[in-house]
C-alpha cells in the first residue's frame, strides 16, 4: 500500500536493538561503534561515516522528496558546498541570478577562485536561459524557484530538458517550498537540495541542509564527499529534524493560508507585493503547474528603505530574523540582512530593491497577524515622503514588470 508523504512522515524504519522497540527513533549519541572482528567493518563503525539516527532521517529526507538517496548535513551551506563539489577543475557552473547571498559567495570566493568557470543569467526567462545552456554547456545548473526575496518562478521541466541535452547535472535548492509543496526531482531535476534550518526544522532550533537524488551515480559521489570532508549531521540534531518533520505537512498548510491572506491584503492595499501565486507574478502559471501552493515567503516594497525600516521595527508579533519557515512570523530587510553576503561587484548587476520587506509568515492566529501588520503600516506611512508606489529604484525591467 503506497502511503501519502503526510502519513509517511510520521513513522520511520524500525531501529530495534533486540532489547526494545522504540516507537521513535533514539538518538545515538556515539562516535564509534564497537566491531564484530578485527578484520572487517561492520554496518557503523564511526559517526562521521554513518549513524543509525541520521540514517533514519535520511530515508526519511528521501521519501518525503520521492527520491531514492538522502543525505543530510550540517547546514543548507555544507549541503550546497557538497553539491558543488561535483564541478570539477576547470569545470562550469551556470547559476541563476536571484540567488541565496551565501550561495552566491560561495561560487564567487571559492569556485571562482579555483579555476570554475561561473556565469548567471535569470532563469525565469526559460527560452533564454536554455540557449544558455546550451551556449556554455556547464556541468552543473543551480536553481531556486521561487527566488528569494524577489519571488521570480522558473520551469523545472524546461530547464530540465535544456539540461539533459547538454548532459548538464541540474540542482535546485527547494528551500522555499519544502516537499511538502514542490517536489524537482518529479519535473526532471537530478539533485534537490534544502536549508533544512527553515521548514524542513521548524521550529527555528537546528541548522542543517539535506541533498536528494535519485541518480545512483550522483548519490555514491555526494555520500563520499560527505564523509571526506564532515560535512554530515550530528545525531542529536537528526533527531530534532526527525522531529519536526512529523507535522511539517501541517504547518506548511497552516502558514501557507495565513500568507495567502496577508498577500492578498498588502495587494489591496496598493503596495508591490511579490508571492508564488498572484495574478501580478508572470511565473504563477508556471508555479501553479510544478508546485501544489504558493508556500509562506513573500516581500513587499515599502517605498523606501526608511519605510522598510520603519515598517519592520514597528512590528510586535512579526520578529526580525534573517531566516525564514519558522512556525513563529518573522520579517526581514534583505538587502541589508540575507543579501549582504552577495559579493559586491555581483551587487550592481543584480540590484535588489533597498525597500523591500520580506514576511514569512507562521502559524499564530490570522487576526493577530493582520491586526499586527496594520499597526505597523501606520507607522510605515508616517515615515518619510515617497507613496509605496513611487520608489526611487530603477531596477531589471522584468521585475518592475511582475509587480
Ligand atoms: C538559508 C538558505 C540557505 C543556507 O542554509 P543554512 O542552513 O543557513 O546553511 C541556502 N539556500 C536558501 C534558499 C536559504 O534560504
């Protein structure tokens, strides 16, 4: 009997000693484990190559993304670093534009810097970033859909098919969508990968990343990495991930009919709003197509950035935080918080409004939320004397365009 991933969630494989059957998984807080003989090893033998906990979640990361291999690590960072270990010397990385700023670091301080050949173009724009493709012919495509802060959509399937002509591996980083609401590997990516310290965790309390695949190939290569350079999760916090992944479908339902909500009262309200499944957003058929919802992540320009400011500390149930998919609501300034890790001579071709306020939005109770966003509005209009639809930033017309 195949089981929907929202039941599968709750249970895992069996991890009886022979002395009890626990009903969840124990965490094994050991580095090593004693060997059956002096020859040879047994299943574990050292935490860094493999723990029974960790094992679990990542059957468990496997089966709620339908891939065949899991792994986890421990940060969404060491699950890219490990990804983009794949590119070899010399080799080319074909990254989109609106990408995550520790991403984008690493390509430019680290790849860069080795020899890697790195371009970006805007993957929104399916036809011309498949020429792309098929111009540079790069080993590896890095992807996010939907774009953090900025919200732009991609075609997994398309890119896919550019890919595969080229025989290009394609990741995409599904951090802003969780499984619960997009699944790549199912439109033809080879590898998804997730900051796992947002929805996949929950409750805001571990940092951990996780990579699927179903491509044996790709698996054995990423599982070596792993354990050559420690990049794999401690057990204790695969526990904790274990643990919040059980009402993950539920709270992502949850946030994502707050923020529903919320979009549709910013767009009332006159104010450029950017999520997944608005009329406004050119990529909502796209989305509507690959993903199940529009998710609990979107932005807003403010007008200017001391609107935004202003906006932001005047929040009370709202917090700043520079992450998001917390069950908590957070909000954040992104290009002076998550952006600021965009290297600087990326910054001018990839300018991001400096008004613009990002929402992720949680599970309290929709009254609070509106009621908390509308005190802060008022504060917002006070400060300065730009309208919300008069902002001074020239930016991509293409962006300007969705709004
Ligand atoms: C947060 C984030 C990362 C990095 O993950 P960490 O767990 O902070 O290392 C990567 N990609 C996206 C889209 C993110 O939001």
């Amino acid at each position: 009997m195949s089981l929907k991933p929202s039941t599968e969630v709750l249970y895992h494989e069996s991890t009886s000693t022979g002395l009890a059957q626990p009903s969840v998984p124990p965490i094994y807080q050991t580095a090593t484990f004693t060997q059956s003989n002096a020859v040879g090893f047994d299943e574990y033998d050292y935490s860094r190559s493999g723990n029974p906990t960790r094992t679990v979640l990542e059957k468990q990361l496997a089966r709620i993304e339908g891939a065949s291999h899991g792994f986890a690590f421990s940060s969404g960072m060491a699950a890219i670093s490990n990804t983009l270990r794949l590119v070899g010397n010399g080799e080319s990385v074909l990254a989109t534009t609106d990408l995550y700023g520790g991403t984008s670091r690493f390509l430019e301080k680290i790849l860069r810097p080795q020899g890697n050949d790195v371009q970006y173009a805007d993957s929104s724009q399916l036809e011309s970033f498949s020429c792309q493709i098929k111009a540079q012919r790069p080993r590896l495509v890095f992807l996010e859909t939907p774009s953090n802060p900025l919200i732009k959509i991609s075609d997994i399937a398309g890119i896919a098919d550019a890919c595969k002509s080229v025989g290009a591996i394609l990741a995409v980083d599904n951090t802003m969508m969780s499984p619960c609401l997009q699944r790549p590997l199912e439109h033809g990516a080879s590898i998804v990968i997730h900051s796992a310290t947002k929805f996949l965790s929950v409750h805001a309390d571990v940092t951990a990343g996780s990579v699927c695949t179903n491509d044996d190939a790709l698996a054995e290569k990423i599982k070596f990495f792993q354990n050559a350079e420690g990049t794999a999760l401690a057990p204790f916090d695969s526990w904790l991930l274990l643990r919040g992944m059980k009402t993950i479908f539920l709270r992502v339902k949850e946030s994502q009919a707050n923020a529903e909500k919320i979009a549709a009262h910013l767009l009332s309200l006159g104010l450029p709003t950017f999520y997944p499944l608005l009329d406004t957003n050119h990529g909502a058929r796209i989305h509507g197509r690959q993903a199940s919802g529009g998710g609990s992540v979107m932005s807003f320009r403010a007008g200017s950035f001391q609107k935004a400011v202003a906006f932001a500390e005047a929040t009370k149930v709202f917090r700043i935080s520079v992450s998001f998919g917390s069950i908590s609501s957070t909000l954040s300034v992104p290009v002076r918080m998550s952006h600021a890790s965009i290297p600087d001579h990326l910054k001018e071709s990839r300018p991001l409004p400096d008004d613009l306020v990002r929402l992720s939005v949680g599970i309290e109770h929709n009254d609070d939320l509106l009621q908390d966003l509308q005190q802060a509005l008022k504060v917002m209009y006070g400060h300065g004397n730009l309208e919300p639809n008069q902002s001074s930033w020239a930016g991509p017309e293409n962006v300007e365009s969705s709004l």
